[in-house]
C-alpha cells in the first residue's frame, strides 16, 4: 500500500480547504438551530465539482480515483464547520449516485446522475421502515407489476434529504415470501402519482441535513425505473452500503484534525494555577489520545480507499473503518469539550455542536451492533 499523494492531489485538497472556508462556514450557529437546510452552499459544492468527484466526466463529474475522493472529502470536513450539510451530500454520492453508476441503465445514468453530480438535482435514499430497520431486508413496503409500471406501497422513515429531494432510490419487495430475492430498488421522481414526503423529522444533530419519511400511496413507478433487475435490491443495496461505510466518514477525520489544533490552541492559551492547562498531564493526554484515534483513523480510511480502488471490495474492512472512526469521533468531542471546561459545554464554541453530530454516525449505514456482527462473521463466528 502506498499512500503518498502527489503534488496534485495535495493542491486539491488545499484548494478544497481554501474553497470551504471562504464559502460553507456563514452561520452555521444560527443554520443548526433553526434547522435550515443549506440549499446555495449545496449548490457551490456542486459547482465546485463536490458531488461528481468519483463520477465520470460524462456525467457530470471530475472522474477521480476513490483515494483522491478521499482526500477531497477529508479537506472539506477540515474546513466546513456544518457536518448536516457534509452528511447530506455524503448520502447522496453514496447511497444514491453510486447505486445509479454501478447498476443503472445509460439512460437512469444520462436522466438522473448527471443532474445530481451538477447540483440541479437533489437525491435520498430510502430503505429503513417503521417496523424494519437493522433488519432491512424484511421491509414491508410492496412493489406490484401492472403493465408498464410498478405500483408501490409503504412507507419509509429516518430518510436524510427526503423533503429536499427530487429524485429517491426506494427499495421495495416484489415477493415477500422470498425474503432478500424479493427486494428490487427503484428510482422514483418526487412528482410521481402516489408519492408523497412527511413534515421534517426533527433530531438531535446534524441539523442543516433534513429528514423525512417517504410516503408510497398506489406510487406509479414506470418499468424502465426499477434499478437493476428484479429481485437484485437486496444486492445493490449492500453495494451502496459498502460504499457508504469506505466513504461517508472520511470527512471526520478533517473534523477531528481541526478539532485536535483547536484543543491544542486552548490548552496552551488557557491558565489556571499559573500555568497553561496543557502542562497538565491529564489534560495532554487527552490531545494525545485525540491524535492516536485520528492517526488509527486515517490508516483504516486510506486502507480501505485502497482496497476498494484496488480489489473492488473491502467488506470486513469498510466494517471495520465504519466502526472504528464513528466510535472515535464521538470519544474525541467528548474529550474537545472536557479539554475546553465550561466552555466546551456552550454553543458559542460549537463543541457541543460536533458532539451532537457525531452520535449519528454510530447508527447511520448500519449501527455500531450491525458492523461487529458484520466483523464477527467475516472472522469465522
Ligand atoms: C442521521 C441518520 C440518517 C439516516 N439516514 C437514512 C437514510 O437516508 N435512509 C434510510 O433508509 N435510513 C436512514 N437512517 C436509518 C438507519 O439506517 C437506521 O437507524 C439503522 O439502520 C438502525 O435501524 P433502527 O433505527 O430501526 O434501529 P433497530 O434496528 O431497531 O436497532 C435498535 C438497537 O438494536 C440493535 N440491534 C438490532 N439488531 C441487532 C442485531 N442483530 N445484533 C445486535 N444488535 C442489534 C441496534 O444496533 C440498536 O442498538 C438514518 C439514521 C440516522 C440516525
């Protein structure tokens, strides 16, 4: 494994920094309150070329290779303070475009994954239900051939960007006695006849990245919309979700780089008892600790870039990195906020705010439980 960047590479992501900095980071104290969903900053990502990094020209994209994607991804968590609007975008190239790229026809590809590579479309993917969710594959939401069309029926919940989108990846059963070979993905336009969105779903963190569920009533999906072949969703499903657990936190680990020179700024700058808090061994070896989860974390990021890029897949890997950098985070904005006393506890500081980010990763693209059965079962248990 080699993981030196080149010159070009590294000019990149400075200019994703300098591009971030200047352009993502307006209010965002005032974004995570009231919740507002970041619609212009969308846009200049897009414009940026954000959302078509590993996508091919044609369609849109840069046609980077998945280590530089990487890359990308890590410089802007480093310089965007707003992990909602980071998070949404993430789903969308992985849960959405990728499925398009991989197991579209050229036509779903032309229609859909152009539009969302250039910022014009918005998408979201929805697969958990209210009574399926660890367990996906005993969804309940129907898909029923008539003709030229399917009609579907169910409801989809926890969906991220669903009261944004204009286009959504919805898994259905067309069999549920047939269990997984019965799942089949489809792309459905939000205009479609029998679809509908719910109110925002309102939670704890990443608050600029809206929620909502996925309302199916009789939904008119045309044939030439089912996603891949009937019966294949349950696999292009777990292709999205491997995808989704390479990629989606790798701009944690700019988040933890630039939270790890914050700690370091104020444990120099900050006295009690005569001296900067950072003499303090307790207080030292917190950063200490913050370093070794990100330095762990950007090793297990790069491997598995690697591997994706090298072999195709990296099951146990992606398991591995998923759990390992989510569960990191969430220790390291403990540990930012207990660096920064008092402080670390008030929005001003926008700790509190990373914290509250953070738990999620733990539940999204399968929880904590999910990845070390995962792990447990590629070890032989
Ligand atoms: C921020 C966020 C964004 C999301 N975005 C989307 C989206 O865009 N589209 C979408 O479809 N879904 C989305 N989800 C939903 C997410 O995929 C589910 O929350 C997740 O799969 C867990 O399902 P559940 O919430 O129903 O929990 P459950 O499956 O009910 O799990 C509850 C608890 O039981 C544990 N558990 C369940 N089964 C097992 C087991 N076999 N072994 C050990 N422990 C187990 C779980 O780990 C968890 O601790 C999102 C969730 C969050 C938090």
């Amino acid at each position: 494994m080699d993981f030196s960047w080149d010159e070009k590479q590294l000019a990149l992501k400075d200019s994703v920094i300098r591009f971030a900095q200047k352009e993502l980071n307006d209010e965002v104290i005032e974004k995570d309150r009231t919740g507002a969903f970041p619609r212009d900053e969308w846009k200049k990502c897009a414009d940026f070329g954000i959302q078509g990094f590993p996508f091919p020209e044609q369609y849109g994209g840069i046609n980077a290779d998945i280590l530089t994607s990487m890359l990308v991804m890590e410089g802007l968590g480093y310089a965007c303070k707003d992990s909602g609007l980071i998070f949404g975008i993430n789903a969308q190239m992985w849960s959405v475009q990728m499925p398009i790229f991989r197991f579209g026809t050229d036509e779903q590809k032309e229609q859909y994954l152009t539009k969302l590579c250039r910022g014009e479309f918005i998408g979201a993917h929805g697969m958990t239900e209210p009574e399926s969710g660890s367990d996906a594959f005993s969804l309940s939401t129907t898909a029923e051939r008539c003709g030229d069309h399917y009609v579907l029926n169910g409801t989809k919940t926890l969906v991220t960007n669903g009261p944004v989108s204009d286009v959504f990846i919805v898994f259905a059963t067309v069999d549920k006695r047939k269990r997984f070979m019965g799942v089949t993905g489809f792309i459905i336009e939000k205009d479609f006849p029998g679809f509908g969105v719910s109110k925002d779903i309102e939670k704890m963190g990443l608050r600029t990245s809206p929620m909502s569920e996925l309302i199916l009533n009789d939904c008119m999906v045309p044939v030439e919309n089912r996603l891949g072949k009937e019966g294949n969703g349950a696999a292009i499903f777990n292709d999205s979700m491997e995808w989704e657990r390479c990629c989606i936190l790798a701009s944690y680990l700019g988040g933890m780089e630039r939270q790890i020179l914050t700690c370091i700024k104020h444990a120099k700058t900050r006295r009690q008892f005569n001296q900067p808090i950072g003499n303090f061994q307790s207080v030292a070896n917190k950063i200490v600790d913050m370093k070794v989860r990100m330095e762990t974390a950007r090793l297990m990021l790069y491997k598995v870039a690697w591997l994706k890029k090298s072999q195709g897949q990296a099951g146990m890997d992606a398991a591995l990195a998923k759990l390992y950098m989510s569960e990191s985070w969430v220790k390291s904005c403990l540990d930012a906020i207990q660096i920064h006393g008092g402080y670390g506890y008030t929005t001003e500081y926008e700790l509190e705010r990373d914290l509250r980010d953070s738990v999620s990763g733990t539940l999204y693209s399968g929880t904590s439980e999910i990845q070390r059965n995962i792990i447990a079962r590629y070890l032989g248990l």
